[in-house]
C-alpha cells in the first residue's frame, strides 16, 4: 500500500496508531505470514477478513515491539495477540524439563480465561504447542500437573498463579511474551498489587502486550512502568463509546416497578434467542432467578459465590440454549463471548459507565446487530449525564423523562429495594453441583 493507501484503509476502520516507525496495516489474513496451519484454522472458522485491530495489531506485534490495544470488547483482540504468541513460542528453543511457559497471559476472570484457552487450542494443537488455563475456584490437581508437564503458553488468573509460584509449581523464567488482557478491569477489580508482584518476576527482555476496552489514567499509568517505546494502536475512540450496532433503550422507573417491566419485555423478546440480565449483587442475582423459575421461566444465574463448575455448567446450558435466561452479575460482563445474545437487560444499573459499556457489548458482536434495555432509576441519577452523552455518541433516542433526571440536581438516595423474600434453597436438580436459586423447579413454589 502507498502512505496515502494505508492512510484511506485506517480512517475508514477508524484505526488512530502512535509510535516510531509503525508498520502498514494487513488487509488480508494471507498478508501476515503466519504460518500454514494458522491460515487454514481462520479459514475453518469462516473469517472473511482481520478486524481492525487485527489488521494493524498483527503487524505490530510481530515486530516484537510492546504494544498498547485500545477496542472495544468482541473486536478480535484475543487472536490479535494469540497468533503473534504462536509464532513467538516457534521461533525459541523448546521447553527443557523443569522450565516455565514461554508466553504467559493475564486475565481479570475465570470465564475470560478459559475462553482465551479455549482459542489458544484450536491452533495450539497443529503445532504441538501446549497451553493451560490457571484460575481459582478449580482443583489444583490437573492444573499442577500441566505445569509440571511442561507447557508453552500459560493463561492465567492473578491470584491463582501467584499461588502456583509461590508453590514452586512453576516459574516465569522463561516468558519472553506477556500479555495483560482486560487491563482496565483488573485494575477495576483491585489486581494492581499481584500484577506487579507477577511482571516482576518476568525478564526485562520481554514483549509485552496491553490490551484494554478503555484508556483511564490508572491504566495508562501502568502501562507507562511495564512497557517500554510501544506501539499503540486505537479502534474507534479512546474515549468511552458504546458499540452504535447495539439499540440501546433506557426506560426510567422505581425499583419496585423492575420486576413486572422484565416479565412484560421478556414476553415480548422471547423466541428462543438467548437474553442476558445483568443485576448488581449476588443476593439481587439469586433472587431475580428463584422468582423468573417460580415464575416458569428457564433461567439460571452465575456469579463469584457459585462453585467453578456450577459457573461453567450455567454458562454450557446458556450457550446451548438449553436455558436461553440468564441472570449475572457483572463477572460476566467481560470476555463472555456468547456469539447469538440477542438483548441484554440492565435490571439494576451498573456502579461505573465502563461497566454499562462492557455489558451491553455482550449483545451486537462480530457485526451482528442487538439490542439493550436498560432500567434506570432516581437511585441512579448521578450516571445520567454521561449515559445521555453515550446514547447521542451512538445516535440514540435519549428518553424525555433521563433528560429531565438529568437536568434536575436529582437526589442519589433511593437504593435497590427490592420486592423479593429472602433467599431459600430447593431441593429440586439432577445435578449435585447446582445450588440456590438455579435448583428451583420451573413454575414451582417457593422453598421454606
């Protein structure tokens, strides 16, 4: 491509990158020279070309030079970072016995990881390079056994790979490529001090990855300390932007008005697509459910208390749309990657815009078109402003009765009351591994 070429392609993609002597993007997967194998798994998989941050990623980090990835959530950023891994893995001498993995990556959630993992074996396996999935709430046993096996790749949670480390179950001394995906949400959730604790066991001579949906300074100051003269590519705007193929719908209201407006929208959005709630505690999620099963709803609810398997069994029956309802709380907000979702409903609203973002990504991904409702009460007021200025960024309708909350100093009282009992548990499942609310029969009566 000529300079003018490679200008025209980035603005069209809305590709914005800094940094000395950047590479010209790709606009073919046969443009990378990645290897056969990769090329033949893309094509498997029926991608018809890269992503914007992709097309430009791509390039950049096969320089081997740090990089900075700003996009939005369902952009790609997984195998813009993956590929690259598995050139880098070819190109170093194989493990010896007794050595750590050569490309580490950190995720803020079990779900992000094992999605992560998940990708990393479609193309793992045709080039004899093992990878593994670290993550708390699981048996340590299979995973210590990886890691003592040997593996090239590992994708891990903070926490639990600190535990592996400071068991002697493995080491960094090898990672020469280090990926920080959902940066801005593992600052969120409060990882600062054991991702530091992690990078600094890690070589200096790395390649370093940092790949983030928003660029708040908490981020930018790390990524400032870990990298060193990094590309940076941005998709779309750095600031916070929803995804303008999702319709989103706010519709003002008290708490006590939330349950029966879900029950008249999920009569109308009901066809067997798969709907997504958001609530913002584990009591409110446990709650919502039993009510929706009495109710004669197929829905299950996932959240941080649930045991992994329970989690990884609620979202199996969700993808399969064995159970097409289900009710979370914002651990799965992230890296949820549920290709058909075909609305997303904020039952309670979100503490933070980021999150209000990351939520209603799970529905329009990959091109596909979807749709967000949103439940907004006075207990909320103080998000108005800024959800008004998303809404008109995405060119939507921003309801009469959010401009008039706006416009008024409104009050932060009012809370999440709520109309439910308190929590019981069923006794109804074939599955031991279930519990509380997703045990209630469908269309049962309440267990006392």
């Amino acid at each position: 491509m000529t300079e003018q070429e490679v200008m025209m392609y980035r603005t069209r993609r809305e590709i914005t990158v800094e940094g000395q002597d950047v590479p010209k993007p790709i606009r073919m997967f046969e443009e990378t020279n990645f290897p056969d194998y990769c090329l033949e798994v893309i094509a498997r998989l029926g991608f018809v070309e890269p992503t914007p941050i992709q097309s430009q990623g791509w390039p950049m980090a096969l320089r081997g030079r740090d990089l900075i990835g700003i996009a939005e959530t369902g952009s790609g950023k997984t195998l813009a970072y993956l590929l690259p891994a598995f050139v880098h893995v070819s190109a170093q001498p194989r493990l010896a016995q007794g050595e750590g993995p050569i490309v580490l990556v950190l995720a803020p959630t079990r779900e992000l990881a094992v999605q992560i993992q998940e990708e990393a074996v479609k193309f793992g396996s045709y080039a004899n390079i093992r990878s593994t999935c670290i993550y708390g709430g699981a048996p340590k046993g299979p995973q210590i056994r990886d890691l003592k096996r040997g593996v090239e790749i590992v994708i891990a949670t903070p926490g639990r790979l600190i535990d592996m480390l400071e068991s002697q179950h493995t080491n960094l001394k090898r990672v020469t490529y280090l990926v920080l995906d959902e940066a801005d949400r593992m600052l969120d959730m409060g990882f600062e001090p054991q991702i530091r604790k992690i990078v600094s066991q890690i070589r200096p001579d790395r390649q370093t990855l940092y790949w983030s949906a928003t660029w708040p300074r908490e981020v930018e100051t790390l990524a400032r300390q870990f990298l060193r003269n990094p590309y940076k590519v941005v998709i779309g705007s750095p600031d916070l932007r929803a995804n303008q193929s999702i319709h989103q719908v706010v519709e003002v209201m008290t708490d006590l008005e939330k349950y029966n407006r879900l029950i008249r929208l999920l009569k109308d959005v009901m066809d067997g697509s798969k709907v997504l709630i958001f609530v913002e505690t584990k009591k409110g999620c446990d709650q919502v459910t039993r009510q929706l099963r009495m109710d004669g709803w197929p829905a299950l609810s996932i959240h941080g208390d649930k045991s992994q398997d329970e989690r990884d069994w609620v979202l199996a029956e969700f993808k399969s749309g064995r159970s097409p309802i289900m009710i979370a709380t914002d651990v799965a907000a992230r890296g949820l990657d549920v290709k058909d979702i075909k609305c997303v409903i904020n039952y309670d609203f979100p503490s933070s815009l980021e999150d209000y973002v990351h939520r209603i990504g799970r529905t329009g991904r990959a091109g596909a078109r979807g749709t967000a409702f949103t439940f907004f009460t006075h207990g909320n007021v103080k998000y108005a402003r800024d959800l008004i200025k998303i809404l008109q960024q995405a060119g939507q309708v921003v309801p009469p009765q959010l401009a008039s909350l706006a416009r008024s100093s409104g009050s932060n009282t009012g809370g999440s009351g709520s109309n439910f009992r308190s929590r019981g548990r069923g006794g109804f499942g074939n599955r031991s591994l279930i519990s509380g609310s997703n045990t209630i029969p469908l269309g049962g009566r309440r267990p006392f």
